[in-house]
C-alpha cells in the first residue's frame, strides 16, 4: 500500500487495518495513530528499496496509543528491511511495535531502524529477533518475550522509553554495539533473560585456567577428608573488557571439561551459565564438592582464601588428567575450534588428552599428596600463555610443606601459593604480590 505526497493516514479509536502486504507511502505525507491496529505484511513482501512498514524522512510521524502488527518478515534477497520510520517530524507518546506472531512462517528475523514506539518481541510458536540494520530509537517500553532476541548488529539501541524488559536475549557480538538508556527520568531494566557480548565473546587466549590443583594433602581420610578431592580451577578474564558468557549454538553456557583417567574421552564438569559475567582481568573459581560424603569437610577447602563461584560435584578429576574450558556447553561441539584454553599432563597420547591440554603437557605428580598447584608465570605481570602448559604453568609446592620433591627453583618466593599468613584475595585464590 502506498500514498503520495499530501497523504493523511489517520488511525484511531477501535478500528483495525489489515495490509497483506508493504505499507510504504512516498514522500510528504502525514502518518497519526491514536490508538486501534494495522497489521502489515500479513502475506509478506520482497521489496529490495522499501521497508513492511516504510516512512521516509520527508513524512511526519505522531504515535500515542494503538498497535502496529509486523506479521511476516521481509524476504527480500539484497537488502531485506521490516520496520522503518526516518520521519523529520516525530512526535512519539505511546503505542507499539509488535514484531511477528504466532502466525509468522519460515523468516523470523525482522529488520529495524528508526523511530519506534514501544517495541514488543514476540515468541509465540517460534521465537523472533529484531536485528538492527541502522540506530533505533524507542519512546515506550521494550519487552523481549521468552526466546527471542534482540540483536544490536553493531548499531546503538537508545531506550527513550522507561522500561526495558528482557526476558529473552539481547546480542551485542557485532562491534559499535550499544544499548543506550537516555530516559528523562529514572528507568528500569528487569527481566530474567541475558545481555551482554553473547554470542562467541572469547576466542582462545582471552579466557585462561590461569591455577588448578588436582589434590592437595591428606590430613584424615577415615574422617572423610580426602586431599585427592581438593581440587579447584581458576579462570582469568586476559582482557581489558568485561567478558559475559555466552554459546552460538544455543546451548547452556560454556563447559569446564575433563579428560577422564583412561582420555578415552572428554566430559563435563560443570556449565557456567549464559550471562555469567567476568569482570575485565578478573577471576572465576570453580572447585570441587563431594556429595557422597560430608559436604562440610570434604572438596575443596580453601574458602578463607576465596569461596568458589561454581562447584562441579562428584566428579573427581584424575591425577594424571587434564581440564578445558569451551565455549559452549554441548559436549557434541567440544572441539579444538571451540577451546578457549586447557591444561593438563603427558601421562597419555592421542587427540581425546590433547583436547585437555596444550603442548605435551605438564609431568604429573600422580597420587601424591602435597600442598601445591599449578599456576601460570607472570614475568611480565600477566599470566604467561604461550599455549605450551610445561612452559607456562610449573609447579608450586608451598615452602616449608611440600611433600613432593618437585620445586621450580627458578621462581621467586612470593609467587608460591599458600602462605600460611596471606589475606584472602579475590584477585587470584591465594595472595600474590610482584
């Protein structure tokens, strides 16, 4: 449907405009929407130079109450587009933008750029995603239904409007992604969906396992304290960018893998959920809890120095294994393109024990316990990654405890862990200076 310049499209009160296919008047006209619907596109539309719902920048546009239906999405082939009000004169109070329906088929990515009155993204039989294309700018609420999307594609999102509630997920992967709050008074952000760099965030290298340990010492096994479950990994943001966890293939989060005693294959240990968010050089704790016995005494220890952000349970990590860290949370896709980062020991061959380390690996010091772990180098103040663990992560053996006789006599002090008298640090699990 279309109108020249002069045009009046006025639309108020109850009434109801279907529009099997675009609605692009050109030029000067004037578009008022008090309240009532019009449903656009419920056929669809294949047009390469105008938008479903297409108002160029010589229009007016006043909006304060009613409805406008996106149905079906474009399926243009060059350059698809759904949703566009570039009018010079805007004059936006309330009213909506629904974007698609349960009756929508096949293409469910709607286009959008512009002016917009509340956004709702709807998830009703399948889920949608409004992909920007250029700015948009909305003067009512924003609500992300359940499962659907809204993706930035490297464009600003400005929130006018005093709520935005996500309850599906906001992608921010492209660069120059931004979601803007520029309300005139106090505005709310709410909803149990995720936002954030979501999809692929980290490549490898920018997420490491900066310390683990496998076990530690044995101080009463007939008590159920058992130094062969005291073990931990820490992970380490190497950026100076907040990092949120995130999986492309739509699975839970991202894996904490391990490679089992035999490396005949590699299993989950626990899944950090999509959203988790890791501060710019921060850390994440995960460490182990058994169940089976006394939770109080058995596991991991070392809450003084630092409680764990994640706890993976029952699932005792073999002496002379190997962890890794994916970035995603379905095993299908635990492959070498998906690691962000390993470490483990030379105790077997083949490529399930190459995917939980890097290089040959480190030399294990078996079913021995002692108070020590593995932690990277940090010659330059930054953990060393050259994704070889034998030249990254030595041993430490705590001075003066260690009943191992395995000592990097190359390391200073102060960058062995577990001194008996350091403060807790959220910045590592034990305290390091130099």
């Amino acid at each position: 449907m279309g109108g020249s310049a002069g045009a009046v499209f006025i639309i108020e009160g109850g009434s109801s405009f279907q529009v099997s296919g675009g609605f692009s008047p050109s030029g000067a006209v004037s578009y008022t929407q008090t309240g009532g619907l019009i449903t656009i596109c419920n056929v669809g539309q294949n047009s390469n130079s105008a938008a479903c719902f297409d108002l160029t920048a010589t229009s007016s546009f006043t909006m304060s109450g009613g409805t406008i239906s996106l149905r079906q999405a474009s399926t243009a082939a060059a350059t698809p587009l759904d949703y566009q009000v570039l009018s010079s004169t805007s004059n936006i109070t309330g009213g909506s933008l629904i974007v698609g329906a349960s009756s929508t088929t096949t293409n469910f990515n709607f286009r959008i750029r512009g002016n917009a009155p509340g956004i709702f993204i709807d998830g009703n039989t399948n889920a949608k995603i409004a992909t920007l294309v250029n700015n948009v700018s909305v003067f009512a609420t924003t609500t992300i239904a359940p499962g659907s999307t809204l993706n930035l594609n490297g464009f600003t999102h400005t929130q006018a409007g005093t709520f935005l509630f996500n309850n599906g997920t906001i992608h921010g992967n492209a660069a120059g992604s931004r979601l803007y709050f520029a309300g005139k008074r106090g505005q709310q952000y709410g909803g149990s969906g995720v936002a954030g760099t979501i999809t692929d965030p980290a490549v490898g290298g920018q997420v490491l396992i900066d310390e683990f340990r496998f076990r530690s010492a044995t101080f009463d096994a007939s008590g159920g304290v058992d130094g062969s479950h005291d073990e931990f990994i820490e992970l380490y943001n190497n950026t100076n960018e907040p990092i949120t966890v995130g999986a492309s293939d739509g699975s839970a989060g991202w894996a904490v893998a391990m490679s089992l005693a035999t490396a005949a294959t590699v299993v989950t240990l626990a899944t950090m959920p999509a959203s988790t968010y890791i501060p710019a050089r921060g850390h994440y704790l995960v460490a182990y809890s058994d169940t089976t016995v006394n939770p109080a005494t058995v596991g991991y220890r070392l809450d003084g120095y630092a409680v764990p952000d994640l706890l993976y349970l029952d699932a005792d990590i073999a002496d002379n294994a190997g962890v890794a860290l994916f970035r995603t949370a379905e095993a299908a896709n635990f492959t070498a393109a998906n690691r962000l980062d390993a470490a483990g020991f030379n105790s077997h061959a083949g490529a399930t024990a190459d995917m939980c380390r890097e290089g040959a690996g480190l030399v294990s010091p078996g079913a021995n316990d002692g108070e020590y772990a593995f932690l990277r180098k940090l010659t330059t103040g930054f953990p060393q990654d050259t994704g070889d663990n034998a030249a990254d992560s030595p041993i430490r053996v705590r001075p003066g405890r260690a009943s191992l006789t395995v000592l990097d006599k190359h390391l200073r002090p102060e960058y062995f862990p577990m001194v008996p008298d350091s403060p807790p640090s959220r910045a590592g699990v034990f305290n390091r200076t130099g």
